[in-house]
C-alpha cells in the first residue's frame, strides 16, 4: 500500500513538472480591429488592424509566449522587424522589435498587456523616448469604437493597475 501511494505521488509529480516546463504550442493567427487614442487629445481616435501570426505556447504554470509577426497597421516598421518573444502575463510587458543587417539593433514600441490569446490587448506607443499615461498614445482592441475601447481598458486596468493609472480620455 505503502508503495503504491509513493509510486501515485511520484508519477503526479511527474505529470506536473512536465506541464510547468512543456507548453501546449500551436498556431495562432488572428486579425483585430484596435482604436488609437492619445490621452492628451480626445478628438484623436484612430482605426487600425493588428495582425498577429505566429506560435503560441500555453503554459499552466508560468507566463504564456508568443513567437511571430506582430504587425500594426500605420507602423511600416512592424512589417519588416521581427518583434521578440512577448510573454502573455498578468502584467505590462516591452514590445520590441528587432533589426537585423547592418543596422542591427532594438525597436522599443512600448508597454503591451494582453490576456491568454491575446482576446483583449492594450499597447502603449512610445513618443520621444517614452510613454506617459496621461498624455500618451494608446491602442485597444478589439475594439472599433472608443467607447469599445474603454470596455478594453476597464478589463485590462483590473489585471494590471498601471494600464489604469491615468485617466480615461473623455
């Protein structure tokens, strides 16, 4: 009896050591309306398209991943740079682009939140060097209107409290 309990709890350790280190990986690629708004100027309300395509690896026990293009419409260069490998976690992330060739080097767009799939997805654009929450530039999707948007921004702030800190651009 003895044994078997030991041989139960080995094999159950096993199992989920595995499931910490072996992600569920498969393809994901998905197109999402997004809204851009600058929270310094109300009146600036953008439609772009987000395009996600690459592999993503569920894990259950750390942080997802993704690998793969990760393109925004009205910024070329997320065309032809490879963003890196962007984890998907309960809080702000870098969304970064690299450069390879002669002018190799790092692309910082800036602060990205998205939950497992990217279902909601939050980025802050960087402007001269930074991001500011009261004054910066944001994308939300999926969302196609600004009231959508702030639907994003509501669910995304309860994950992570810095998407919030600022207030809503009315």
């Amino acid at each position: 009896m003895k044994k078997a309990l030991i041989v139960i709890i080995s094999l159950v350790a096993l199992v989920l050591l595995i499931l910490y280190f072996i992600p569920i990986s498969y393809p994901l690629k998905k197109t999402m309306t997004a809204i851009e708004i600058h929270h310094n100027d109300p009146q600036h309300i953008v439609q772009r398209e987000i395009l996600i395509d690459g592999q993503y690896s569920l894990y259950l026990f750390k942080p997802d991943r993704f690998k793969g293009d990760f393109v925004i419409e009205g910024y070329d260069f997320t065309k032809n740079h490879e963003p890196g490998e962007i984890q998907i976690q309960n809080e702000t992330t870098m969304l970064a682009y690299f450069k390879f060739g002669d002018d190799f080097g790092i692309i910082p767009f800036g602060p990205l939140l998205a939950t497992r799939n990217f279902r909601e997805v939050f980025i802050g654009v960087y402007e001269n060097n930074g991001w500011g929450g009261g004054d910066g530039l944001s994308l939300f999707a999926p969302a196609s209107t600004k009231d959508e948007a702030k639907a994003v921004w509501q669910t995304l702030s309860s994950i992570d409290p810095w998407v919030g800190a600022s207030d809503w651009p009315e």
